[in-house]
C-alpha cells in the first residue's frame, strides 16, 4: 500500500483492501515549460513530481526548454523544442539543419507572424511520444498546454492542471497597451488561447489550485462545473521555515515580479515605495526577478529617483532566495490577479509578515486581513504605502502576522496535501475511463 493510501485512508463505501486502487501509478506529468525560476509552473512540476514520488508513484516528467529542474528519482524525458525564446537571442531564425520535421517549420512559422506556439508544438510532440510508449503509463498529467494533440487518445486517462485562464493575462495586457499597434500585436501573441478556450471545454478532468480559478475558468474558458477540482497548492514547508539566525534588514521590502507583466502590479509597489520613503527614507525593495530596461517599472523608478532603493535579483540559489525572505521585514504580492500566488505562501512560510492585494485568489491563500496579512485593493498605490508603513512602523504586529501566517500554511498549502489530492483524482479519473470502456459503458 502506497503512503497515499495509508495516510489518507479509504474513501466511504470504498473497499481499498487488497484491491487495485492501492497500487502506486505510473504517471507522465507534462509541462511544456519549465523554468523554476521564473513563474510558477516550473515550482509546481517539481514540487508536486516529488511529493507524488515520496507517495511511492513512479512519476516521469517529459518537457521542454527551459526544462524543469528535478529532485532525486524524478526522471526528465527531454521533448525539446526549437528553443526560439531563448535567451540572449530571443526570437533567434533557426539553422537549416536544426528542422526536424514539419512541427518544428510550423513553431518558426508561427513566431515569425507575432504568434505565440509552443502550447501548440509541444502538445503535437507529446501526442507522438505518448504514442509511441503507449501502455506505459496509467494516468497523463498536462501542466496547462491545452494543445490540440492533448485531444488525441493518448492510451491513458488525461487529467489537466489550468492554473488560471491565460485570457485574464490577456486581458489585462490589453488594458495596459498604450496604442493601436500595440493591442494589435498582444493579440496576436495571444491567438494561442483561442485554441485553449477550444481544448478546455473538451477535457474530462481539470484540476486548478482555487476557488477563485475555478470560477475563472468557468467564465473564461466554459468548462463543465462539475469536470473541475480544486487542489490547493503550497510551499515546500521545509525550506521555506523561520530561522531567527538570518538578521532582519531595516526596511527591506522584498516581492516577486516580472518586472513589466502588467498582471503582477509591481509599477504600483514602485509607486508605492516613493510614497513611502517620505516618511521612511530606509525603506528599500528587493525584486525577485530581471530588471527591465525600459517600460513603465522603469521608467517609474526613474521618475522617483528610486534607482539606489530597487534592487533585482535573479539566478540565485534557493537558499539564498529562503535567506533574502527571512531576512525581509516586509513581503509584499502587489499583483492585481494571481491564480493562486506561490510567493505568499511561500514568504508566509518563512514567518515574514505579508502585505497583499485581493486580486484573484490571494485572499484565499494569504487570509484575512488583519488575521494573516494586511490586505488591500489591487492597483492603489496608495493604500498599499498605507500598509507597509503600518507594518514597518509595529514590531508586534509584523510578529503576530509572522506567525499566524506560518500557521496558515502548515495547515492549508503544502505540497504533501497538493500531491494527496492529485493522487485522489487520478484514480478517479482511471476508474471513470475503464467504467466507460466497460461493456454498456459510455465512451
């Protein structure tokens, strides 16, 4: 019997003995990309690979560039793309030799015209590879490629992870376009999520990680209600823990950004921390992410002489990372929508007291205000200078909000709870596809 079963015990009117249902699986988990460091699906396809591994499944990520990194016993089966984004020459024109067969001419093609293709390209790739190993695995796990070869009878049940619709990134990219032009071509990077919108409506199993997503995929995409589970994600509670022996930095305020994704609001933390240095000239930012060159982040810190109060970070260890948090006395999720927000979780792992907007699911994750977190409206500069200076200015209640957070997570949002509920849907989703093969049964 697998730890799942054990530590989660049978189902009512369930017999789990000797049958089965308490055999490990064997899993595909897939993720078209998987960069650790930057968003959110890289952090999940590690986590929830190794927790489901230490459940005793046999997990196999297959993925493309930037490719996931892995714990131990965790495999990787590389399905590289062209790599056409890569960095330090985006948008590169491929070699003649580097074409293998007409997906790789169609993932050019797309990108020369302003599209976006790799949701696309690594679903054909993967409809293939699974073809050819058919029988091999008893669930296939999609981390949000929503591709058109995922439609395919893979040889297993699929079950899906939307994290949230990419139409709500969409959108509020629109919103924030200066010109014709530039909706223009926002829309034409975008042209994958009509293909999304398609697939989404067609799958049998979609798992997403809150409430507040699975009512967004039910508006956006128009996914069944009752083909979509919540499993709430969480923090690798180990790493991300308290350690007194980290000295706090006076002032410090660190968030995790891409610097000029409108969705993640980090123009008005900028805004924010002028406001803020008024009255608190120690007060200083630490962004987890690139630093843009040009774009409104920049341009702002800019306009409010802040060059010497933000500093980007990137590449660094995950020590260093849990290290720069803890030493924080500020956290802060400026963001005017997330699906789910790992950085909240995470920082209020740490036990470092969390400032957060209530776009999208962060209420959810970060809790009540006042209890947890201070929270605030999304986009208001204001109110959210408001925040951080009650913060830094109250010693006890960065303590008492420390700690509650911490409490929260350990008891809400950790990766073994996530990897418990996946597990649990996987089998429902084997035991929907063989009752529906079932002589009488519906396919």
């Amino acid at each position: 019997m697998t730890a799942e079963a054990i530590e989660s015990g049978p189902r009512t009117g369930d017999d789990t003995s000797g049958t089965a249902d308490d055999r490990p699986l064997r899993i595909a988990l897939l993720t078209y990309k998987g960069n650790p460091f930057c968003g959110g699906q890289g952090v999940y396809v590690r986590h929830l690979a190794r927790e489901l591994a230490r459940l005793g499944h046999s997990v196999e990520v297959i993925g493309a560039q930037p490719y996931p990194v892995l714990d131990e016993g965790v495999p990787l089966t590389e399905l590289p793309s062209l790599d056409l984004y890569r960095q330090p020459d985006p948008f590169r024109t491929p070699k003649r030799g580097e074409y293998r067969d007409w997906i790789d001419a169609a993932e050019v093609a797309t990108m020369w015209t302003g599209g976006f293709p790799e949701p696309l390209t690594f679903s054909l790739r993967a409809r293939r590879h699974l073809a050819a190993r058919r029988g091999e695995f008893d669930v296939i796990h999609d981390n949000q490629t929503l591709g058109y070869g995922l439609l395919a009878d893979l040889g297993a049940p699929l079950v899906t992870t939307i994290h949230h619709p990419i139409t709500v990134d969409r959108r509020l990219e629109l919103d924030a376009a200066e010109n014709r032009r530039r909706r223009a071509s926002v829309r034409r990077w975008y042209g994958f999520t009509r293909m999304q919108k398609r697939v989404a409506r067609r799958l049998p199993s979609v798992l997403t990680v809150s409430g507040s997503s699975r009512q967004e995929i039910i508006d956006h995409l128009g996914v069944r209600p009752d083909r979509l589970h919540v499993v709430h994600i969480g923090a690798d509670t180990d790493l991300w823990s308290p350690d007194p022996s980290v000295a706090e930095v006076p002032g410090r305020i660190v968030t995790t950004s891409s610097a000029d994704v409108p969705l993640k609001g980090l123009v008005h933390l900028v805004e924010a921390l002028a406001k803020l240095r008024t009255g608190n000239p120690r007060a200083h930012l630490v962004v987890v992410g690139k630093r843009a060159e040009d774009g409104p982040v920049a341009q702002a810190i800019e306009r409010h002489g802040l060059q010497d109060a933000v500093e980007f970070v990137k590449g660094i260890s995950d020590a260093e990372l849990v290290d720069l948090v803890r030493g924080a006395q500020i956290a802060c999720v400026p963001s005017l929508y997330e699906g789910f927000s790992l950085p909240a979780a995470e920082a209020m792992a740490t036990g470092t007291p969390l400032v957060a907007t209530t776009g999208g699911a962060i209420p959810e994750v970060a809790g009540p205000d006042g209890e947890t977190c201070l929270a605030v409206p999304p986009a208001d500069a204001g109110a959210l200078a408001d925040a951080l200076a009650r913060l830094l200015g109250d010693p006890e209640l960065r303590a008492r909000l420390g700690a509650a957070g911490r409490d929260r997570v350990l008891s809400r949002f950790t990766w073994k709870q996530a990897a418990l509920g996946t597990a649990a849907l996987y089998r429902e989703a084997i035991a929907a596809r063989s009752g529906a093969r079932r002589p009488g049964g519906r396919r």
